[in-house]
C-alpha cells in the first residue's frame, strides 16, 4: 500500500516538472529497468500491480511502448480474467432470474412414475403431478423424462424367456478366423442352452444358406429335442434357413439387430474358444482349423468346467474319490490340462 501511495505522490510531482527534465528522468529510469532485468528473476507482480496496468491500458494509446516487466500480451490476459471476474460477481449478486430449479423430490417422483408406468407420457404425467400439488410445466417434466434410469424390464423379459425355455432352446452362429495366407475360414456351430454341449460344428471357407441348411440337417437328423433356435440376422441365412428351421418342427427366435447379448451362451462359447485356443494357433486349412476345433469341444465338454453348470462339465466329469498323488493330462495340444489323482 505504501508503495502505490508513494508512486501517486510521484506522479502529481512530475506535473509540475519541465518536458526536458521528465526524458532524462525516464531516461535513467529505463537504462536501471534494464539492468535490474538483466541481474534478477522476472518480478512478480500484485493485484494491485496488475490492475494499474489494465487501467492504464484504457486510457493510455501507448502503454505497449513502457511495459518492460511484462508482455503485453500478459496484460490483455489479466484485462479478461478480470472481466469474467466482474461479471461472475456480478452474477452472483444479482437476484437469479428465469424458472425455478427442479427439486430432488420431484425428479425422483418422475422417475418412479416413469419406472411404474412404461406407456405413461408427459400429459399423464404432468397431470399426475399437478394433481399432487406440485408446479411444474410439462415440458420439464418432458426433459426429465428423458434422464430416467433404463428399465431392465425388457432385458428381464428376454432372461426369462431363457431361463425358461433352456432345455428346449438352442443357439446358432458364426465366427470368422484368419488363415495363414491371410484368408479367412467361418466357423459355424449349434449350442445347446441345458448343458452347454456343441451340438454341431464345420468350417468353410464360403458360407451359403444352403450349406446352413445341410448344417442344420446334419446336426437335427430326427426329431429335434429343441423347439426354439436362436439366431441373428446374419445376412448368410437368407430365407431359406428360416424356412428349413420350421420345416424341422423348430421356431426361429431372431435376436434384436444390435444386441449380441441376447444370444449371450453362443457369444460366451466363441470368446471361450478365441481365448483359449484361436488366440495360440494359426490356422492353416480348413482340414487344420477342424481338427483344432474337434479336440477343443472334447476338452470343452469333458474336462472344462463351467461357472453356469455349478463348476461341473457338460458331460458331467466324476470328482475323485482316491487321495492319491495328482497327475496332469495334456489337452488341447498341451494348452490346457485335466487334473486327476492316480489310484
């Protein structure tokens, strides 16, 4: 504070000194500014410092010329962070304006009413809550809508079905794997959902819809203990495996475009397969790749167990009673192991 005292001091002196006298005083004061910059660290400057710049700078046109300690740039930098300053004060002493803020108790009451009613809209809404006494437009009621939580209802609609149907429900798809010459084999296959068994698989280099449908005969000979097949809209069925499906006694049952996890058994087995045999081999023929896949589904449905069968296999693998010595038996070209103890 003194120092700003004394700088306005100097300044009221300096009104009454001649033009001559003000150049060597300004003069000497420059070639100091200049050796004190040379000698010492950039200074840093006070509040107040900053905003006697950015006042000069308003009513001075050639402020630019004396601004040793500091860029100009600097100074334009502190003018606008000082206007945004202003105006958040501002702003936050004025009496706020426009429609009052939604409370808690009425967002939550939205969403319950969006969560219990599904065919409700915004006027049966709105209405609802005027009826409650609270006021409130529809068109925020409309906004709010839009940010209630999903209901898992149609997802538990489909779990269900699952759950439900699982011993008269299997799964089929595709899944693509890169050949050695950079070709690309399809590996095709039909689950079932009761225990997990592969009920058929084949590789081919050109999927069509009549090599699905022969796919299908092979793996259904006689009648089918499954009534519901699930599949997707794979572009390779066409129409006539949708056909050769109801033809068998089986109901089609599409999954929604876009959602994998409806058909979620199917797409855990080919994550399984992928990390646990495709992602350390290298496909070589079509003859190779089935030969790969036929000891991994041997090992699939006899020695691995699976968290969605209570840690049991899909053939239903016998414990060991014995307490002998534990022995290793490769599967799967020594990728995986099945541990058993000697008699």
């Amino acid at each position: 504070m003194f120092d700003q005292l004394r700088l306005c001091f100097g300044l009221v002196v300096r009104l009454f000194r001649s033009r001559e006298s003000l150049l060597v005083e300004n003069l000497a004061l420059r070639q100091q500014l200049a050796v004190f910059k040379r000698t010492h660290r950039r200074p840093r400057l006070a509040a107040l410092d900053k905003l006697f710049w950015v006042a000069l700078r308003r009513f001075w046109s050639s402020w630019k010329n004396a601004l040793i300690v500091v860029t100009p740039d600097t100074v334009i930098r502190w003018h606008r962070a000082g206007f945004q300053l202003y105006w958040r004060l501002l702003s936050r002493a004025r009496k706020p304006l426009g429609r009052r803020p939604i409370s808690k108790e009425i967002r939550e009451l939205i969403f319950q009413m969006v969560a219990e009613n599904p065919t409700w809209r915004e006027p049966r809404i709105h209405g609802e809550l005027v009826m409650l006494g609270f006021e409130v437009s529809e068109r925020s009621v409309a906004r709010w809508m839009r940010h209630a939580p999903r209901s898992p209802e149609s997802a538990q609609r489909w779990l269900t079905f699952l759950r439900n149907h699982r011993e008269a429900l299997a799964a089929m798809d595709f899944f693509s794997v890169p050949t050695i010459t950079f070709g690309v084999l399809y590996c095709f296959f039909v689950l079932g959902h009761d225990r997990r068994r592969i009920l058929h698989f084949n590789v081919t280099r050109h999927p069509t819809s009549a090599w699905i449908v022969q796919q299908l005969r092979e793996t259904f000979p006689y009648e089918s203990p499954a009534k519901f097949l699930l599949l997707d809209h794979d572009s390779k069925y066409g129409t006539e495996v949708p056909v050769a499906i109801r033809t068998m006694g089986i109901t089609a049952v599409r999954t929604a475009v876009g959602c994998p996890w409806q058909n979620g058994v199917a797409e855990r087995w080919v994550g399984s397969c992928r990390r646990e045999l495709l992602d350390h081999v290298i496909a070589i023929s079509e003859s190779h790749l089935k030969r790969l896949l036929a000891g991994y589904v041997d090992y699939y449905h006899h020695d691995r167990t699976h968290c969605g069968l209570q840690k049991q296999t899909p053939e239903k693998r016998p414990r060991c009673s014995a307490r002998g010595p534990v022995v290793a038996w490769p599967r799967v070209g020594g990728l995986h192991h099945r541990y058993e103890r000697a008699a």
